[in-house]
C-alpha cells in the first residue's frame, strides 16, 4: 500500500482533544488506502519546559544528558497517539526513535541523520499494522545513547522517512495554514503561498523561520519529497496548504518573496585584536570547536596594526562563545582588550530567487529602514538574501515596514 507521512507539530498535539483530532485526520487516510507513519512532537510548550530545567542545573551542560532529557516530551505523544487510534479500531503502534532504529551522528542537540532502517516498520504493515507513531526529534547515536536532531527537528524526521519509505507525500500539520510571506503573527498582511521553491524555503528557514526546520527543506530537496505544509485546525481539502516543491513548478515569482527574522541573536564583539595573518583562524577556529554557530562577521579597518572583530551568533550560545575566547586568551592564542556582547539584537532578512537577477533589492531594504529610524548594526548578503542586525526592540516594526515596501500583500 502508498505510504503517507503526517506530522504533528506541538500546537497539534497540546492536549487530548487535539491529538483526538489529529488522530481522526489520520483516520481519513488510512481509510484511503495509504499506510501511514505519524511523526509527532511534544505537547507545545514542553521542549521549552524541560530545555529550562536543564539549563537551571547546568548552564555549560553535558549535551548528551541534554538530549536524554529534552527527547522525553515526544515519548508521550507517541504513545497517547497509538492508544488514541487504537481506540478508533485503527491498528496503529508507537516507536521511538532509538526502537526503529533512527540512527544519528554523535553531535549531541543538533545530530545528523544517517540512516532508518525500513524493514522494522514495514514488517508490520505487511502484518495489518495501518499506522506506525514515531516520536519526532529524537535518534540514537553509534554510542548507543539518545540523541536530537536540534530544536524543530520533528520536521526533519518527518521528511527523512517519507524519503526512507518512498512515501506519497509528506504533510506536515501545524498552526498556520502554509508558508506565508512572512510570519503571520507580526503582521496581518502576511500572505498565504500555495508554492515556494525548496531554495526560498530554504533560506527563509536558516534565517528564522520557525515553519519548517532548515534541515528538512535540505532533505526534501535532496531527495525530491513531495513536501506540504498546512493547517491541523482547518477541514481537510485537496488544495490545503503550501506546497515546498521545485523552482520550476513555480509560476509566480516576485523579487522578494518572503521576509524572515530571528529574534534569537546576540552580536560580540572583540575590541581591540592584534591584525595579524592567522588572527581569524585563531578567533574562529576555537569557536567552531566550543559548537558556537557564528553567522555574520565583520573586520574592521585596522589602525595600528589592532582591530576590532564583531560576530553573531544565537543567544543562547554566548556563555559557551565567552568561554572558548576566554581560554584562547589565556593559552595566549589570541589577545583582546574586552569582549562585548549586545543580546539585545535581532537580525531581519529579505529572501527571494529574483535577486539573482535584480539588482537594487538592498538600496531598497536600507532606504525603507532608513526611513524608520532604524539603525542597522551589521549587514550580509548572498545570492538571494540580504540580511541586517538591529536592535531588538525595532525588530517588528522593520519586518512589517519591509513587508510593505516590496509589496508582498500582493500577489505577483
Ligand atoms: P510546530 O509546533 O507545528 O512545529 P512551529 O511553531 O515550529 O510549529 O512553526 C509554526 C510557526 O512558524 C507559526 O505559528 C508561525 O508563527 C511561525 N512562522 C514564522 N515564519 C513563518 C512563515 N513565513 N509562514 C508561516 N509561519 C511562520
Ligand atoms: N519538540 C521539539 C522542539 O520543540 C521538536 C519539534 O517540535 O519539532 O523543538
Ligand atoms: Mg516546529
């Protein structure tokens, strides 16, 4: 029978009722004809939850004991979503992610996948199973311990076993109805697409977008699947929702097609570094190793043979940024005056394929944040995206000024 993979992110499954209705979506397709493999996450709000009690003991944590407890909270809606369709007379069993096997690297918190064997699952729909629960985000490691695939993960093992099952397609349901222009929730002229090309998705979901996670667009594209994103809380229809396919399948196109933003960053700055061959190396070296994900850098012109070196990278990896400088400083790799860390940034991005052959997009961005008041503080670019950091308190304003100023409640 056609294999279905259907997600259920954490809104979808918050309580009871929800997972009843989800449950009851599922049922619609097995009545179909498809087998289905159920990706669930957490009940929303318990990632957080169990990530802020792990930081309450340990700051600088163990990533494995991260893993070991973050991973809980899609446990229980594995099983409470097995109990419930078997309660619908659905044969349906739940799995974690260590049980089918999901098999992962060994970077603990952000673990890549590499591979999910078949014949597990398979074997019980050739027995009568119809629906097989899997616990999102979570995998194991070649050391045999628990691992996560970073936060939004589910959307990664949803995509990585439709490509594993050849399935038809592969729905995730969330709390939006499809990938819009920009987050709905900072703006009512958000815009609904029906399509966007994996590429745009792509970007939009590295620079913020928390609709799907990075991974899984890279998936999806990788290995040609049939991605749509769409409402759990809407009726059930055909024409539901986003599709995340090829450039080619996309008629519309607009120079910017979306506008994304993370409120999640910090910018550090090292004042006053020796301006020497090796000197970023040194700085950059020793943070990729601490597991810091440097985005934006900038150098500034030398004076006297010292600089000042800024960069950015999440919130939440600053302790671990401040530390891993600090011992390079102190085994005398590298020598600074002061670290400086500004958490109160965020950066706003515009993405679109049209860039590659337009020119004039940045002069816009910049004139319209200009004419807001709003000071850009670093800026990068790239094929199909530009992107500044500004103060946080500006952030809303600057992605609803940019959502105007290149029209985006208008379709192409
Ligand atoms: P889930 O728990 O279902 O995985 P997420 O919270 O991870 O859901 O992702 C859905 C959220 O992504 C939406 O509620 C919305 O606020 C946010 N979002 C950000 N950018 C966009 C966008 N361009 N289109 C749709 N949703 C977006
Ligand atoms: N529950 C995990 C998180 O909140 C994974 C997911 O929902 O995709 O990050
Ligand atoms: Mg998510």
């Amino acid at each position: 029978m056609p294999v279905l993979v259907m997600k259920f992110g954490g809104t979808s499954v918050a309580n009871i009722d929800r997972i009843r209705r989800a449950a009851k979506r599922v049922g619609l397709e097995v009545a179909k004809g498809y087998d289905v493999i159920v990706i669930v996450s957490a009940m929303s709000g318990k990632t957080n939850e169990l990530v802020g009690w792990v930081n309450e003991i340990s700051p600088l944590h163990d990533a494995r004991e991260y893993d070991a407890v973050v991973s809980a909270g899609e446990n229980v809606t594995a099983g409470l979503m097995a109990l419930t369709l078997q309660e619908m007379d659905i044969p349906a069993r739940s799995w974690q992610g260590w049980q089918v096997p999901l098999k992962t690297n060994s970077a603990h918190s952000a673990a890549r996948i590499e591979s999910i064997p078949t014949d597990n699952i398979n074997g019980r729909f050739a027995q009568g199973m119809r629906v097989a629960v899997v616990a999102g985000f979570q995998g194991i490691s070649p050391e045999g311990r628990i691992t996560t695939l970073g936060r939004g993960g589910s959307d990664t093992t949803a995509v990585a076993f439709a490509a594993a099952f050849d399935a038809e397609r592969c729905d995730i349901y969330t709390d939006v109805d499809g990938v819009y222009t920009t987050d709905p929730r900072i703006t009512s002229k958000a815009r609904k697409l029906d399509k966007i090309a994996f590429e745009e998705m792509l970007e939009l979901a590295s620079l913020g977008a928390k609709v799907l996670q990075t991974r899984s667009v890279e998936l999806a594209m990788r290995y040609n699947v049939k991605l749509r994103v769409l409402s759990s809380f809407e009726e059930p229809s055909d024409e539901a929702g986003t599709l995340v396919c090829a450039e080619e399948e996309i008629m519309e196109s607009k120079v910017v097609s979306g506008i994304a933003y993370s409120r999640d960053e910090a910018k550090m700055t090292l004042i006053s570094v020796a301006d020497r061959p090796g000197i970023a190396a040194a700085i950059f070296g020793p943070l990729s190793e601490a597991g810091v994900n440097v985005d934006m850098i900038i150098q500034n012109i030398a004076e006297e043979g010292r600089t000042d070196m800024t960069f950015s990278c999440p919130t939440d990896q600053v302790l671990r940024a401040e530390k891993a400088l600090r011992e390079a400083k102190e085994r005398g790799d590298i020598n600074y005056h002061d670290l400086v860390a500004d958490t109160n940034v965020a950066k706003v991005s515009a993405v679109g394929i049209g860039m590659r052959s337009q020119s004039g997009v940045a002069a816009k961005m910049f004139k319209t944040l200009s004419d807001e008041g709003i000071n850009i503080k670093v800026i990068a670019t790239s094929e199909i995206k530009i992107s500044v950091l500004i103060d946080r308190k500006y952030m809303e304003l600057a992605v609803q000024a940019l959502h105007d100023a290149f029209e985006l409640d208008k379709a192409a």
